[in-house]
C-alpha cells in the first residue's frame, strides 16, 4: 500500500499524533505536504538516487520528508540528534547528502554540523515559529510555494540508515533501487513481510516511543500509514508514560526494546495496574535479546501478545516468533521469515544443529553493501558464498529450524580459551532489585587473555557498596557456571545507551581497557 490510496476514503483521519505536544497529521496533510516537498527538492536540484538528511527530534515532518523522498526515487537519512558534532559531520558527509532538513530544536547541533560540511546547500529548518534561521530557509515557506500535485513518475526510493555504531563508527546500509513506482504492492517489503505477520491495517493505532533517525521505529510507523493506520509518537520513553499513551490512545500495535520492558516492570505494581492496556493486541519487539524471564513477566502482565523478530539495519534476514511458540521454546528468536539460516563457523563451514557459530542469511541476491565500505562489506559476506550476509551476532537453531542468539561477535569474552557470551550474564542480572541497568565486558587480564568484568547501575535509592557488589555476584551462584561469573563489579552512575536502548558497549569496552 502507499499513502496516497487512503486520502480518497479517509481524508481526515489522523495519520500522525505527536502524544507529548498533541501536534496531528491527516492523511491529506501528510500526502499534500509531501508532495509539494518532492516537488521542492526537485526544483532544488535533488534527483533520483540522490540523498535528503533530516537532523530532528520526533516531529510529523520526519515522516513529510520520509514521503516526499520515498515518492521521488531518492534516499532518505536520519541523524541521531545526540551525536556530536563531529560524528553527525561523519554521518552527513559519508552519505553525500545534497539537502538537510532540522528540527528547530536542533538548529544549534546543525549550524555546528555545516560548519564542518559546507558543501549541503539545501537547508530547511521546520517547528519553532516556521520561519527561516541563518543559514537555513523555511521549512513552511517551502511547501508553501510548491504544487500539492502529485509527480507525473513516482519511483519508489529507499531510506539510507546508519547502523547505531555500537561496535565502531556507524555504516551506512545502501539497499539498490529497485525503480518500481510507488504504488506498486511488490516494492513495499515492509507490508509484504511485517505487515502481514502483525496485521497492520486501517484499523491499527502504533505506538513508538523510540527515535526515528533508528530503522525499526522509521520503517514501522511508516508502514503502519501505508496501511492507513494511525502513527502514535511519543517524544522519548519513559515508563509510565507508555501506559498512559497506550491507555489514552487505545493503542492496538506497539514496538519495545527489552530494556523497556524491564524499565515497565520495575514500576510499582499500583502504577502498572493504574491503566488499561486492553485494547494492544500486538507488542513487538526486538533490537536485542530479551531475557527469558522478563519476557515471562511481560506476557504474564499483558497477556500473549508478545511477538519478537530478529532483524537489522542491513534487512539481510528476519526471523519471527509469536508467543505460542516462544512459550514452547522460551528463548528463540523465531523461525526464518525471510531468507535462509545458515550458522557457519570461523572459516565458513557450516556447523550443525544445537552448535553455536556466526549466524548467516542466505537471499537471492545481496540485499545491501555497505556505503563507502567495501572492507566491511567484505567482512559481513560469507568467504564461498556471496548471497549469505552477517551482521555479527552468534547464535544456533535447533531440529525445528528455531533461531536462539548468543551474543555479539565483537562482545564474546574469551578466557583461558573457552568463550563467555556477556549476554547470558546480562540477562541473569536484568531483574534484580538493586539493579537499574548492567553491562558485562571483557578486561585485559596477563594469566587469561581477559576475564569478565561487570558494570552496574544502582537502582534509585541504593546505595552502591562493596557488600552490594558481593552480594550481586552471589546471586548468579547456581544460576550460571562457576566461570561465567564476573571476577570483578564495578558501580557507574549511567551507563552508555542509545535512545533506543542499545548498550553502546564499545565505550565501556574503551574506557575499561
């Protein structure tokens, strides 16, 4: 579905409700408003293959400017507005992007980002009093001057996202156009594959708390108004708050990363209880494995809703599970979806069922490269194979064809030669009281190459002591091998996160040697 084939029947229905500012979109203001956006860019300049970035919080324009490109063959880019400056730079510059479009909340971060990349001429700002700013014209003004005609050729574009950069710099993943218009069913994967799976239809309200310069909460949003459903977006997560969103708004379809869920459940139980969450028949999640007991907890809470996949920036595979089968396998990622499995080891060599190694999509063809990065593209594709991709992660399925990750590649602890997989200790750890968030990495040691090390973040109110470290490592006793416990704790008052809730590991990782 496109976006256009619902003005005609639902020309005021809400597409779009920005939850914490009340700010709405009717599928007419978001079909118009795009419209004569691609029809700015073009007479600007921007062509087909070409690239717009936006730098900005989570506005309606996000998805004005996702449609406009989307409607005109070009790729679109989102900039994680926490970054510094220097890092977006990377980000703008790598990508070669000849428009950028900013949120006027972050005019300050953008006016910093041309600095260093001068050469993107096209510059808009949106919000604030509508205006233009120094050095960027009027996002309004724009759309103002420009036709609400629809384009005579309409081919589909892409969005070019970065990876979160949670290993090393962020990638930039380049899918090919495939030149079909954009009313064509068969160039919309998203509907083809999650549409489909999670029923997304004109009667779905999506909430997404998360930031939408990231894949999923992008992608998803968007598909819920291809469908003619109607996007909820909040500006950031915060716990009660979602209730209250999903409560207020009747919300029948959401996406979570696990740390969320924990972030919900240690809610007092007079908060939790305090809002009706009956009308979600659809929680989605994925990002990072979820550990098995706050999935337990979750779907004890708000009933077998709960549906997981296994995916990436890249879209090289994707995996699936509904709660009937998790429960029956608690643990798995889900089934193939799209593409094939394969879990191969160091050297390429397929490994057999139950045995952990670097987990492989097989497609018809390569889905991605990676941008200006042929090394990396070399390093994620299987040395014989040239259509199996990997984005890194460890895992192994069983005799039903089930896929369970073990972690990372770049996080596995190696000690005295045998491998401990952070993850699991992690998971072992989420729900404990004194805890608010853990990582587990890896420290230089001179008798065993590295031993594990973990970093705790207090609970509000605790106090971080050494009898409390004691007591933390204790607990995993009986719970976990003798040799996966942590030889050492250390207490942080914030741990690196990004705004989807990745641990940003890698800064750990540098600050603890």
């Amino acid at each position: 579905m496109y976006l256009g084939a619902h003005v005609g029947d639902q020309p005021d229905k809400l597409a779009i409700i920005q939850a914490d500012t009340g700010e709405t979109r009717t599928f007419t203001e978001l079909e118009q408003n795009s419209v004569r956006l691609a029809r700015h860019l073009q007479g600007a300049g921007v062509r087909v293959g070409d690239v717009v970035a936006f730098l900005s919080d989570n506005s309606p324009e996000v998805f004005e400017i996702y449609w406009a490109t989307l409607r005109s063959g070009m790729y679109v880019t989102g900039i994680n507005h926490h970054l510094t400056a220097a890092e977006a730079a990377y980000i703008l510059s790598d990508c070669g992007a000849k428009a950028l479009l900013v949120s006027a909340s972050r005019l300050p971060l953008a006016r910093e980002v041309v600095e260093l990349v001068p050469n993107v001429n096209i510059r808009l700002v949106f919000g604030g009093d509508g205006t233009d700013a120094a050095g960027f014209g009027s996002y309004r003004a724009a759309l103002a001057s420009a036709s609400a005609e629809p384009l005579a050729e309409q081919p589909r574009g892409s969005d070019m996202l970065y990876s979160s950069g949670t290993t090393g710099n962020p990638k930039g993943i380049r899918p090919a156009l495939t030149g079909r218009p954009l009313e064509d069913p068969q160039g919309d994967t998203m509907s083809l594959v999650f549409g489909r799976l999670f029923g997304f239809d004109r009667d779905t309200v999506y909430y997404s708390p998360a930031p939408t310069y990231h894949a999923a909460p992008l992608r998803f949003s968007v598909m819920a108004n291809a469908n003619g459903g109607t996007v909820v977006l909040a500006s950031r997560f915060d716990a009660e708050a979602a209730l209250r969103h999903i409560d207020r708004y009747r919300a029948t379809h959401s996406q979570w990363v696990p740390t969320m869920f924990v972030r919900m459940l240690k809610l007092p139980r007079g908060v939790r209880d305090g809002y009706d969450l009956s009308s979600m028949r659809v929680a989605i999640h994925a990002a990072a494995p979820c550990p098995v007991e706050v999935k337990r907890r979750m779907m004890a809470w708000w009933g077998p809703v709960l549906y997981e996949y296994y995916s990436s920036t890249e879209s090289n595979g994707v995996t699936v599970v509904g709660p009937d089968d998790w429960l029956e396998r608690p643990g798995t990622v889900g089934r193939a979806g799209l593409g094939v499995i394969h879990i191969c080891s160091d050297d390429g060599e397929e490994l057999p069922v139950g045995e952990d190694g670097i987990v492989y999509f097989e497609r018809d063809e390569r889905p991605f490269t990676y941008h200006n990065d042929d090394a990396k593209t070399a390093d994620a594709t299987h040395p014989r194979n040239p259509t199996w991709t990997t984005t890194g992660d460890i895992g192994h399925v069983d005799d039903g064809g089930f896929l369970y990750l073990t972690d990372r590649a770049a996080f596995t602890v190696i000690s005295g030669g045998v491998n401990i997989y952070p993850q699991e200790i992690e998971d072992a750890l989420a729900l404990h009281p004194a805890i608010y968030d853990v990582a587990v990495i890896g420290v230089a040691d001179e008798e065993l190459g590295e031993v594990v090390k973990a970093v705790v973040q207090p609970a509000p109110g605790v106090e971080p002591t050494d009898s409390l470290g004691d007591e933390i490592l204790a607990s995993l006793r009986g719970r976990i091998a003798d040799f996966k416990i942590p030889r050492s704790l250390d207490f942080t008052d914030e741990l690196p996160r990004s705004a989807t809730g990745k641990l940003v590991k890698r800064l750990l990782i540098e600050r603890y040697g």
